[in-house]
C-alpha cells in the first residue's frame, strides 16, 4: 500500500437568497427600524441611511448602491452621521451617541436596529433610501430597500 495524501478543497455552496436576506425597514414619526439576516459570518453589518432621500449629499455611494448617498450610518451597535459629502470615506463619520445601543438584536445572525426619528433632525425627509451591507470593502455583499414614513 503505498502513502497518498491528497488535499481536498471544499468550497460551500452560496447561501439560498443571497448573503443578505429578509431586509425590511420601518419608518414612523418617532422611531425607525431596520432589519436584515446576515447568512455569512461578516464581522461588520452596516445599514447605509440616505435620511433626506437626496444622492448628492453624505457618504455618494455612486455606482456601488446607486441612488444612496447616505446621511447616516449604522455598524454593529454604533450610529455615525456623514460630516461631508462626497465618496472620500476619510474622516467622512462622526459618532452619533445614543443610549441605549441602535442594535436591539443580533439573535440567529438576523440584525435589528432601532433609533428616534429625532437624529435625523431636518433631514427626514419622510422617505429613505437604505443600503445594508456585511463584510469589509474587499468581500461585502449588500441588499437595498426604499422606506416610506408611515
């Protein structure tokens, strides 16, 4: 019997639906919520907030999530709000306090967020676009959803 090793490669089939799934949001005059299920183990979940529904102002996230320049940011327990605008990432975030955490849950790798409306401050404009994304630059995977303030 002779001695063969042999290296097996395994690569896992791509989650069903996508690395990001069951995205919804909602929108009222006091409080907004996201929620989205993370299928792969990203370290960074972020939602991506355009609160004042315009592209041009706040993180332009062009090309990559059409339509979306975010105000507002959202990663793992923290709210950042865009001090610029423009898609120059440096010095772009300025943490938003708030007690306590956004994060309301992160059970069964399904995230919930929740802040006041009153962060937004003139900036709500009554409809978002939003940008949910896992992962750093080099391997993040996103989903989108537009909300209407109900």
């Amino acid at each position: 019997m002779s001695a063969h090793t042999a290296q097996v490669s395994l690569t896992p089939p791509p989650p069903v639906g996508g690395p990001i799934v069951n995205v919804s949001a909602t929108l009222t005059a006091v409080q907004a919520e996201y929620k989205a299920t993370y299928q792969l183990p990203f370290s960074t979940h972020r939602v991506f907030i355009d609160a004042d529904n315009n592209p041009n102002t706040g993180y332009v996230t062009g090309p990559v999530w059409p339509g979306v320049g975010a105000d507002f940011m959202l990663e793992n327990g923290f709210l950042y709000r865009a001090i610029k605008n423009g898609a120059d990432w440096t010095g772009m975030w300025q943490t938003v306090s708030l007690t306590p955490s956004p994060l309301v849950s992160s059970t069964n790798d399904q995230f919930v967020w929740r802040i006041p409306t009153s962060v937004f401050g003139a900036l709500n404009g009554g409809t978002q676009k939003l940008a949910f994304q896992g992962g750093e630059p080099s391997t993040w995977a996103a989903a989108y959803v537009t909300i209407v303030q109900q």
